[in-house]
C-alpha cells in the first residue's frame, strides 16, 4: 500500500495558527482579569460596553497576530518547497527567501548549502564519467556515447555510420616496472594528449566535456579505455584512406619523443580499427573487434602497427577458445607428454644431454607441438600447470637414468610466467628433492626476454636456483635484442644460439661471421655454448669449427618419446660413429657425411 504523504504547517497543525490560539487565550486572559474591579465600580450597561469593545479589540488583534505569524510562517514555506526540490535532485532551484531576520540567515545558508551541493554533483560527475589521470572520458562514458553514435539515425533515416580506433600504448607496463607509476601515468597523460590533438576530435570542446546532446553524438571523441588503452570513436568516416590517415597522424604524433618526469621517451602505439555498421551495428561488438584487430597489429612487424578488423581475426580468436578448452581438458585428462631432442658434444660426438620439449597428445588432432599451445597458455594463465606437469616428468625421467647409472643432463623450457611466480624457484628445489633428482643435472633454460625483464625476483630466482647447483641457460640468444649491460649482470652457465643464425653458419658470409661472434661472446662470459638447429653435416661441422660446445638440431635427431630416445642412445652406444664422422667433418668432405641416424640405421 502507498504510504501516503504527510502534509505539514495544515489547520490546527499550522504554525499561524498555534500562535494566534496562544494570544487569544492568553489575551482572553487578561481581559477577564482586569475585567473583574471594573465589574464592582460601574453599570451594567457600562460593563457590556467595555467588554464590547474589549472582545473588538481582541479580535482586531487576534487577526493581526495571524496576518504577523503568516509573515514568519510564509517564508518557511517557501524554504521548505526548496528544500523538497533539492532532496528531488534539482539543484537549480532558487531560494526566494531574502530577508534580515532569522529565517533570512536560514535562506542564506540554505542558497549556499545548494551551490556547494551543485558542485559537488559536478564533481561527482566528472570522475564518474573522466578518467582522472587525463581527463579524457573513461570507458563507461565512452560506452554510453558510442551506443548512442551507433544507434544515431539522421534526418534522411539512414543508420548510423563511423570507425571505432582502439589505441594501445605499446610497453607503457615496462615503463611502469622500471620507472613506476607516477613517471608512466605523467607519461600516459602526455601522450593522451597528443593523441587529442591528432586526432579529429582537436576542436571539439566535446571531448573532455562531452554532453551527449544530438550534436555532440556526430563528433568524435577520444576516451580512454583501461590501463594502456584508449579508443577514439569518429562518426561518419569509414572509407579505408581516411582511417589510414587518421592512423598515421596518430602514429606521427608521437614520432618526435615524449618528455615526462624529466626523462625522454620514445613511445608506440599499435592501433585496430573496426566499423559500423559494416562490421557490427552494436556498440559493444565494434569496439570488441577494434580490439581483437588492434592486438593483430601488436603481431606486425611495421613500426606503424595498424590493423583494420578482418572476419577471420574472429576465427583465429574461435580458434584460440578452442585450444584454451583443449588445455583445460588437456591438464585434467594428463595429455601432455614430454618429448626428448638430443644434445651431442662437439668435441666428440657423445651425447652430453637432452631438452624436454613437451607437445599435446590431442584425441582428435593427434600430437600437437608447443608453439601452438604455449603463447594461448601463457595468455591464460594455464601455464603455471603445464610447466609443472613438464618440469615433474623431466626431473622424475632424469633421476630414473640416474639411477639406472646413464646421467643424462636435462634442460627444461621455462615460461615468463612461470617466473613471475615468487615460489617458481622454491618449487624447483622441492620438485627436485622429492624425486631425488641431482640438481646439476638439470638445466633451466629461459629466453633473453625473461633475462632482461625486470620483473623482481628473475635475479633472485637464478641465484637460488644456481645456490643449489641448477645451471641456466639463456635460449634463442641473439633473437632478443638484447641489453648487453643487463645480461652480463645475470649469472648463467649456457647460451644457446638461436637456431636463426644458423643457416647460413656453413658458408662465408654475415651469418657465418655473426654465429662466430655470438660463439665468442658467450666463451667470453665463461658460459657452454649450445648451438640449435643444425639440420645438416655442414652446419654441424661449421658450428663445431667456430667452437661451440655442444650441438643440437635435427641432423641427430627430431625430438622423441622418452622410449624412442633410450633405443636411440642405446643403438648409438652400441655403434660409435664419432671417429668417422669426426674425420669427415675435419677432412672437409662435409656434404658426403651421411645423417647421423642413417649411419645408426644402417650398422
Ligand atoms: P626451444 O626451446 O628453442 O626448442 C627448440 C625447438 O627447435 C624445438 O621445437 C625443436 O623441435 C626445434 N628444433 C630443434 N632442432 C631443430 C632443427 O634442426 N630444425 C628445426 N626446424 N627445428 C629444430 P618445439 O619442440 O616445437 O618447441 C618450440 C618452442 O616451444 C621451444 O623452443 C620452447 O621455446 C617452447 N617450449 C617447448 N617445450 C616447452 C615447455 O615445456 N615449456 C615452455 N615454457 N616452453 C616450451
Ligand atoms: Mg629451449
Ligand atoms: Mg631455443
């Protein structure tokens, strides 16, 4: 049931009336007191007279004393109307009351209760719609106006059209790790605000104060999205050349360096663009698909990273679900395996160790490797798991050799992710000691990009890792670009050439002379170095004859099951061929050295 609204200030409820009541009967009061002598004194017609008048009288005044109290209670009223006009949210309602009595001080404070009360609301207002490190409009504001671009249809009754542009600053994390917050938020701002400036929406006073009225629906405006993110929206442009070239001024804008917290930075951005209503009339699925083509562009190799939305960047997105399933499904169900690639000394030919390359026994797809799995798993976060099931079986197959007496030194591939762990390097140790593994026969093998992150405990986890007698080994090296300065500040035991390098290794030239660099440099360092991915005799020869340490690639072997790999040793053991093939790759007649397992096949 409705409850139903108090009326206040009604008949015997009314102020005006309480205090005529009160004179009357206090007046009516006194006029019977002093009517009582007068009573003994005079006549009775006398007397009727007298109380005649005196009843006049007091009427008279009853009537001024409720016109007096109409003057108090009236602008109590008023005051009181304001006041439930305010409590209804508007704050534009003016307080008439404007007098010097007690009820004017009350109107004054009340006008300035409002006006702070206005402010306030401003102010509430712009963070709930700003981004408070830009002042651009954040995503919900964004959301709001771009459903309404979207959704704008002109006078002439045709749909609405334009481009959403989703701008990710590329790096701005590491510039946070390294230099903190308040140099990458000074950073953020300056860059957002070059990016107003280059884009369409310069000019338009819409962008920071946007009102979303019918006019402000058909301008453009730059939002900032999330973290390192921001989306500029542009109603009516679609046509492929000017979303270029807004693009390019985008990318321009930033060219010339961005000064913050005193420091110079030369920031980039990648940009995806979607739009409607070609790609999608909704808001939301035009601004997702300017986002799945923007992280495309982070994958291109230009330094103007632009990608306009393409259909089949949602089947690559499908398809990523579909693996993410599969990894799921894969770790509950034990699907993983590990694989074993032989590593051969390069002095002798012996077979100084293995990697543990993990790959996916998928029901339907059968054995899927890791680069289709491990990017979309470290995405996911699932490789925390999947490293676990890797590093458990490689350390528990390395212990069973070592009993069986056949060491064999293991390297394992580990996942930045798995180093962002502050217990990565705890849980090696203890996986370590519960299969009673020696630990310097393990080898942890991680890329240049995690050696030169700075995320806090890389340094750490190396030195505790090494404490124990784990070795490290930087993989891929050379494909990093890496800081020299920083990597000389890392303790490591292998740097394994990045296998890129050696295609070329076997003939004279730049390939050849930067292979021999590499080789040197790692020597220099006091570190073993591995070469990868020698497919054939003469890379082998060449990279054993610019002294690396040990090989590993394709010419020995493709990667294995753990029981193809003990009948490979095993079969190698039994058939030495390291003598011959020695002599061959020191005699020179490298291409007439026939594979490796071809000779195994054949003794
Ligand atoms: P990686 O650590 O550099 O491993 C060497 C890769 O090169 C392996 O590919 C191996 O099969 C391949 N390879 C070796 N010799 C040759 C050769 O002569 N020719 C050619 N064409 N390729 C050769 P795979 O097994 O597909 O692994 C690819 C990458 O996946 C690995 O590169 C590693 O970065 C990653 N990975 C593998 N297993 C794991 C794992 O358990 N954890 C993590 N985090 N990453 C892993
Ligand atoms: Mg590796
Ligand atoms: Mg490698």
């Amino acid at each position: 049931m409705a409850k139903r609204a108090i009326q206040y200030g009604i008949g015997i409820n009314s102020l005006g009336f309480r205090l005529t009541a009160i004179y009357v009967t206090l007046a009516a009061m006194c006029l019977a007191l002093a009517t009582i002598p007068f009573l003994s004194e005079h006549s009775v017609s006398d007397t009727v007279l007298h109380m005649k008048m005196a009843i006049a009288g007091l009427i008279a005044t009853a009537i001024l004393m409720a016109l007096m109290s109409r003057r108090v209670t009236g602008p109590i009223r008023q005051l009181t109307d304001v006041a439930r006009k305010v409590a209804d949210g508007n704050l534009d309602a003016n307080v008439p009351v404007d007098c010097s009595c007690e009820i004017g001080g009350l109107g004054a404070s009340m006008r300035t209760m409002v006006s702070r009360l206005q402010a306030s609301t401003t102010e509430i207002r712009q963070l709930a719609n700003h981004d408070l490190i830009t002042g651009l409009p954040n995503r919900h504001r964004f959301q709001t106006l771009l459903e309404r671009q979207t959704g704008f249809v002109d006078a002439d009754g045709a749909p609405a059209s334009g481009s959403v542009f989703f701008i990710d600053v590329i790096d701005l994390r590491k510039v946070n790790d390294r230099f903190g917050h308040e140099t990458s938020d000074q950073l953020f701002k300056m860059i957002a605000s070059l990016l107003v400036e280059a884009s369409p929406c310069n000019g338009h006073g819409a962008n920071l104060r946007n009102s979303g009225s019918d006019k402000a629906v058909r301008e453009p405006v730059l939002a900032r999205f999330g973290g390192t993110e921001l989306v500029l929206s542009v109603p009516g442009l679609t046509d492929p050349d000017g979303i270029a070239s807004v693009a390019k001024r985008l990318h321009a804008a930033l060219a010339g360096g961005v000064k913050a917290s005193g420091r110079q930075f030369h920031p980039a951005i990648a940009i995806g663009i979607a739009r409607y209503p070609q790609d999608s009339a909704s808001a939301t699925k035009v601004k997702q698909y300017a986002a799945l083509a923007c992280n495309n562009s982070m994958a291109l190799s230009d330094a103007e990273k632009t990608a306009l939305f393409q259909p089949w960047m949602l089947e690559v997105l499908k398809s990523r679900e579909t693996m993410e399933r599969d990894l799921r499904t894969a770790i509950a169900d034990g699907q993983f395996e590990v694989y074993y690639q032989p590593k051969v000394s390069a002095l002798d030919w012996t077979v100084t160790g293995v990697e543990a390359l993990v790959r996916l026994n998928h029901p339907e797809r059968g054995v899927v490797g890791p680069g289709e799995f491990i990017e979309i798993a470290e995405m996911t976060g699932l490789i925390g798991d999947i490293g676990l099931i890797v590093l458990e079986e490689a350390v528990s197959q390395c212990a069973e050799w070592h009993r069986a007496g056949q060491s064999t030194e293991v390297s394992i591939n580990v996942s930045i992710e798995q180093f962002k762990n502050a217990e990565f390097a705890n849980l090696v140790i203890a996986i370590l000691k519960e299969h009673q593994c020696p630990a310097d026969l393990i080898t942890i093998e991680i890329t240049e990009t995690i050696a030169h992150t700075n995320i806090t405990g890389v340094a750490d986890h190396i030195k505790a890792l090494r404490a124990v007698g784990v070795r490290i080994a930087i993989d891929d090296f050379g494909t990093g670009y890496s800081n020299l300065a920083q990597l000389t500040g890392l303790k490591f035991d292998i740097l394994k050439v990045d296998r890129s390098f050696v295609s070329g290794i076997d003939s004279e030239g730049k390939a050849r002379e930067v292979s021999r660099s590499i080789i040197q440099l790692g020597k220099n360092l006091g570190c073993r170095v591995v070469v990868e991915g020698t497919e054939t005799p003469g890379q082998v020869a060449a990279a054993a004859q610019l002294g690396c340490d040990e090989i590993q690639g394709f010419f020995f072997s493709k990667p294995m099951k753990r029981c193809d790999f003990d009948a490979w040793k095993d079969l190698r053991t039994r058939n030495p061929v390291q003598d011959t093939f020695h002599r061959a790759v020191a005699g020179g007649g490298l291409m007439q050295v026939p594979a490796a397992q071809d000779r195994l096949a054949a003794s």
